[in-house]
C-alpha cells in the first residue's frame, strides 16, 4: 500500500459554541486522488482551511509523510508541500494571463542580476500559452490579456493551471470545476488524473458526484463536523454514495431493494 502522504486524525475545530469539526480523521495516499463530500455547512471548508493553515485547529494531529507538524500559516502549508486552490480564486487582476501563471516564479534574462534581472517576455509567454492549452481551455486565450477581462469560469481555469504547474506534493482543489464549460471541466479533470498518474496525491472537494467517479480513487464523506464514511470509488456507486451524504435510509432510495 502507498505511503500516506498527508494524515488528519481525530481534528476539531470551534467557532464560538458551533463546533465545526469534531474528530475528523482521513488519510491521502501517494498518487491517488481522494474526494471529500458533503451538504453545505458538513465541515468540508473548514477541514481544508485547517490544512492550508487558514485556521488553526483546537486539537488533533497532522502529518506529513509520518511526520506531526503544526500548520500555523499557509506559508507553512506551502513550505510542506500542500497547494490549495480555493473557489474564490486569488488571482491579481490587473496582471496578464501569464504573469498571473508564473506569479513570483518568472522565467528571467540575466538571473545573476537577482531581483533586477529583467523578465524573459518571450519565454513566459510561450509557456503560459502551453499551460493553457494543456489544461484544455475552451477557447484560445491570449496569455498577455489582463485577468480582469476573463469569466469566472476562465480564472478558476487559470487559477487552477497555476497550482498544477508548480505541482506541490499534496494539491487541495475546492471546487474546481464550478463555473466552467464542459470542454474546461473535462480537461481539468483530466489533468487531475495526470497529476495523480505523476505521483501527486489530490484532495478534490466537489459537489458534483458525478465527477467523482471520473477521477477518485477514494471518497470520504463529511456530517455535522464528522468524517462519516470512507468508501473504494471502485467498490461502491453513487446512489450509495447520495444516500450516506444525505443521510437517508437506502432502502427508501431503492424503492425497496436490498441493502447492498
């Protein structure tokens, strides 16, 4: 079995007297993608938030590839592999496409000039133009365009492609592909799989089930603050996974049918 590279046990985490997260344990394994459910207001942003070191939690333990560590900031996450790319994309928008792709990782000319060596134009363009194409952007977008003038869904896309570029061990998506086309969906999720196919391990938080059983290998499903269930994508299916998110009687959803 694969190393796990990042593991929750037993977090909790309170805002006041609403107790946001209570217990919640998982485990993300090397090159796999594993997807968290849940109802909105289940805990799921705030699990993550605690792993990007958004919020601090109350008790419990993280590790890093066995390691307990102390996530305190999201310098900290970044610095022990974890990207995260929220729904509402932190993008400058008054940068162009490719500066935004690249943002404090430009290519440069004279790099032993340091921080006064001059940007190679040239060679950000070129490879923020293959980024794009590669995370299958709909439409051909031009890499020096100012993020401004982009749809929502085209800066999730862009968002997106920056994370996947510097691919960090661990990359937490939160609804990645909300508000994008078809065409932009599909080729993030199949990007998604190239990560994982790479050795990247993907925490993917949707409410697209459907999506799920395209890309995920595991599924942990959140109630209340709890991690409720965790189930083999390939082992279940997604009236199973509905009824566990909802908490509704299976028989009831299958008219009767035996309980699998």
């Amino acid at each position: 079995m694969a190393e796990d590279v990042l593991r929750l046990d037993n977090l909790t985490k309170s805002f006041g007297n609403v107790h946001a997260l209570v217990n919640a344990s998982l485990t993300l394994r090397e090159g796999e993608v594993v997807a968290l459910l849940g109802d909105n207001g289940a805990g799921k942003s705030t699990l993550i938030k605690t792993i990007s070191g958004v919020h601090r939690i109350d008790s419990g333990q993280i590790s890093v590839r066995g390691r307990p560590v102390t996530i305190r900031s999201p310098r900290d996450a970044i610095e022990l592999g974890i990207e995260t790319i929220h729904q509402d994309t932190s993008l400058a928008p008054d940068l162009s496409i490719a500066r935004n792709l690249f943002l404090g990782r430009e290519p440069v000319l004279f790099g032993f000039l340091g921080v006064f060596a001059p940007l190679d134009l040239g060679e950000l363009k070129r490879s923020a133009s293959a980024l794009l194409k590669r995370v299958g952007i709909s439409k051909k977008l031009d890499a020096d365009a100012p993020v401004r003038t982009l749809s929502g869904g085209e800066r999730q896309s862009i968002a997106i492609s920056r994370a996947m570029q510097f691919s960090a061990k661990v990359i937490i998506l939160d609804e990645p592909t909300n508000n994008l086309g078809v065409e932009e969906t599909h080729g993030v999720l199949r990007f998604v799989k190239e990560v994982r196919d790479a050795g990247h391990s993907v925490l993917f938080i949707t409410h697209n089930i459907h999506h799920v059983f395209q890309v995920a290998d595991r599924i942990f499903v959140m109630r209340r603050g709890e991690v409720t269930a965790e189930l083999v994508v390939a082992e279940t299916d997604l009236l199973t996974v509905e009824s566990i998110i909802t908490g509704a009687d299976m028989s009831e959803l299958m008219g009767g049918a035996r309980h699998k």
